[in-house]
C-alpha cells in the first residue's frame, strides 16, 4: 500500500495549492486534472477515469479530504480524517495476483465509480503509513511559498519537502544566508 503514497500526494497536490516550488499554482480543473492524474496514475486508473462522467468532481472532492488528512494539526485528528475516508469510501480488503506478483491485499471503496475504488484504496494506504510509520510522516512542504504535501516513507523520516525542486531551493537559501 505504500506504493500508493507517491500518487496520494500527486493527486492532492494538482488540485489543493495555490503556490508550489515557490511560484504562484493554478489547482488543476476538470479535463485538466483527469488528464494530469491519469498520466501520473498509469493505463489501468486512465481507463477507468474515462468511464466516469463527473470524474474531475469526484477527483476533486478526492483530494481535498486526502489534503485535509496530510495537514492535520494533530494525530487524533489525522486519524479521524483518515477514518472518515474509510468510511465514506467503504474501503474494504480483498486479494489479489497480480501479474508475476503474489497474492496481496488491495483495499478498493464502494465502487460506485473508478473514484470511490481509489478514495478506499487511497485512505486504507493513509492509514496503514500511519499505523507503521507514525502520523508525523504525513505533511506540508517546508519550503519557502510552497503549499505541496508529501508522505514520508524515507528510513529516518527525514522528509520535509514535496520534492526534489523545493528540497534544492531550500537547500541553495540556507547556503545564502549562510555566507
């Protein structure tokens, strides 16, 4: 399920800020967003986006509640968004084989659409990243008029930027104000 945790902090990341990597962010709207998503999430999601109708709402409402779970203030709190997405998206265990790959546990919603199968799928994987690394792995950029979130899976939970463009401009301002 941690292999999930790259693609939460996409979709959540397309859709909820309005600065990243220090410039101003446009939030990625309706074939935008599905678009972009689709592209970052692979064949098989881009396949199954396409046969929802409204999937740039639901896709939305998506990724402002996974957001809301990544910046709790508290770790009570983040277990209460992330068990409230558990339960609106019904996430529910099953097995399977995947190709060359052993039996695995996958954690799909409702299935009303291709959206809820990923809200299930998405807040079981929260919630397993908290339960074996701890709430404080889930967060917002540190740097500088950035408003990304990541997931934390490094081995020390040394993480604090989005990605490897603000981990640089935070790094280059600290050797600035260092000389």
């Amino acid at each position: 399920m941690t292999a999930q945790a790259p693609l939460i902090a996409e979709l959540a990341n397309l859709v909820t800020p309005t600065w990243r990597g220090g410039s101003p962010a446009r939030p990625a709207q309706g074939d935008e967003l599905v678009t972009a998503f689709s592209a970052a999430a692979g064949e098989r999601i881009a396949a199954a986006l396409r046969d929802v109708p409204d999937a740039a709402t639901r896709l939305t409402t998506l990724a402002v509640a996974l957001r809301d779970a990544l910046t709790a203030p508290t770790p009570a709190e983040t277990a209460a968004r992330i068990n409230a997405m558990m339960s609106r998206y019904a996430a529910r265990p099953y097995l399977v084989e995947d190709e060359d790959q052993p039996f695995h546990l996958h954690f799909h919603g409702s299935g009303e659409t291709a959206v809820e199968a990923l809200g299930g799928e998405f807040a079981t994987a929260l919630a397993l990243v908290v339960d074996g690394y701890g709430s404080n792995r889930l967060g917002m950029c540190e740097a500088r008029r950035c408003e990304g979130v990541y997931i934390d899976l490094t081995r020390n939970g040394s993480r604090r930027y989005c990605g490897p463009a603000c981990t640089a401009r935070a790094k280059t301002a600290a050797y600035r104000s260092r000389q």
